[in-house]
C-alpha cells in the first residue's frame, strides 16, 4: 500500500520548469502529495544532470515542497525516494534561456 501510494504521490508531482534569459540557467521545483493531496514532507528529490553526471539533492518541506533555484539547462532524471517507498524516477528537459 505505501508503494502504491508513493509511486501516485510522485505521479502527481508539479513540476515547475523557468529559465533565467542573462545567467543562462534552469529552475526546477514542485510539490509531492498524495492523491488524497496530502504533502508528503521528507522525500528525497534528487536532480541527476544526464550529460554531465552532477547530482543536485533536496528534502520536500512540511508542505512538500522541494526547489533546485539553479541547474544548468539540459536532461535531468528526477528522482523520489522516502524510507519505506519504492524510488521513482522521471525524465525532464530543462531547456536553455534564450
């Protein structure tokens, strides 16, 4: 049941794409919740760079809401993680500015 609901929570995940026209990078946030749109506080989000490898790490907070502000632009596997849960992983392109 708790990877059931993990996996619908992380299908649910809003996610936020905007990139910043001088500097040229990327932003990347949004929020994990059940499908009773509960917020899931405490998952761990994990931003991998495809091409480069670079992992970038963040903890949702008590309204499940997790922000990467700065990440060059390009392919990223998102991932979920909660002890307990099943991880998930999605694919993103975070486009250049411009």
């Amino acid at each position: 049941m708790r990877v059931r609901l993990l996996l619908a929570a992380i299908l649910c995940l809003c996610f936020v794409v905007a990139a910043f026209p001088q500097g040229g990078n990327a932003q990347l946030g949004g929020i994990v919740s059940d499908p009773t749109k509960a917020l899931i506080p405490g998952v761990t989000i994990t931003a991998k760079n495809v091409d480069t490898g670079v992992l970038t790490t963040q903890l949702t907070n008590d309204a499940g809401v997790y922000s990467f502000p700065v990440l060059q632009p390009g392919t990223y596997e998102i991932s979920a993680e909660l002890t307990g849960f099943k991880k998930t992983i999605q694919k993103t392109d975070l486009p250049y500015a411009g």
